[in-house]
C-alpha cells in the first residue's frame, strides 16, 4: 500500500500507467488486508493480496517511492525492523506533512479504500492508523523500542536517501525528517 501512495504522489516520474497500476494496487490490497488477518486461509483474498502487491510494485518500478521509504531504511538499518513495518511506522506522519500539497490525490485514493472514511486527508490518514492497530503492529517509534535520543542520528542517516528524497511532493530537509520522526516516535494523534 506505501509502494501505491507513493507512487501515485511522487514528484518526478508519475505518468498515466503508474496511476493506473498505482489505484489498481491499493484497491484490492485495502480491500483484502483485513480478510486475510482475520482469514490467514482465504486463498482468494490471499490472491488478491499478491497481485495488489505486484502492481504496487509496477507502479513504483515507473513512479519511484519518497519520504516514507526514505526514513524507513534507517529504521531498518539500525534496528532490524522488517521493511513492512518500517513503512508503517513512518507512513501517518509523511501522509500529514505532504498534505498541503497532495490533498486531491489523497482524496482520490481514499475512495478506492473499501469503506468510507472521514472527511479531508486526516480520514484518508486515519483508515490506515486504523488498519495498523488493528493488525497489531506497534503504532509509534517509542512503541517499538526506538530510544528517543536516538531521533536526531536517524533524521541525519535518512539524509543519506537522496535519490528517494527529492521523489517527495514536499521538501524533506534534516529539521523537517526530525519533526516526521518526532511526530512518528509519539504516534497516533
Ligand atoms: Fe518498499
């Protein structure tokens, strides 16, 4: 589903057939991910999982991922935290701060999510809030054991992702990927 968002919002590259794979990917993989938590058997929602996860990852082979990503890998790096959980973490807190600039394509994906959600982005950002609790995924940095003082070092490593960095809508200097991961050490809003 991160592979999908950033694709479809990403600054350089977007075309016409990312966006199509891109709405196509995050329709059956929000679509499917609840059943296949509570139905770890359901073979065709199982399907539906992998091929969303394949045209997620067309869309981004055209429509490169960002920030997500970008402040994913040093969690990674430093912690051995799986990669899918690394996105997760980081992804409420890039989804606030690309809003001013990515609000109608925010809008336009929240519509393909299988129920509908709140008003504006903050609705778009709190379906999948929803979905990480609700998986049982930590929802925060300090929920998964990332010491506070080690903020300011993860937001000068993530300066490093420069060739992922400048596909975000919105600039990420080292102040701005401090305040995301502040913002995502504390969690939910
Ligand atoms: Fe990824």
């Amino acid at each position: 589903m991160v592979h999908a968002i950033e694709a479809f919002t990403s600054k350089r590259l977007k075309n016409p057939l990312s966006d199509m794979l891109a709405r196509r990917a995050l329709q059956l993989l929000a679509g499917h991910q609840r059943r296949v938590l509570s139905h770890p058997n359901d073979m065709v929602a199982r399907e539906a999982m992998l091929l969303g996860a394949t045209l997620a990852g067309q869309a981004f082979a055209n429509a490169p991922v960002a920030a997500v990503h970008a402040l994913a890998y040093p969690l990674g790096g430093h912690y051995h935290m799986p990669h899918g959980l690394s996105n997760a973490l980081m992804l409420p807190a890039v989804l606030r701060f690309n809003a001013p600039v990515c609000e109608a394509l925010y809008l336009d994906l929240a519509t393909l999510l299988p129920q509908p959600v709140g008003p504006g982005v903050e609705g778009f950002v709190v379906w999948f809030e929803q979905l990480i609790a609700d998986a049982g995924l930590p929802q925060s940095l300090s929920d998964a054991k990332v010491p506070e003082q080690d903020l300011p070092m993860l937001a000068a490593d993530a300066m490093q992702q420069q060739r992922l960095l400048v596909n975000n809508p919105m600039t990420v200097d080292e102040s701005a990927a401090l305040a995301l991961y502040r913002s995502a050490w504390e969690g939910r809003v």
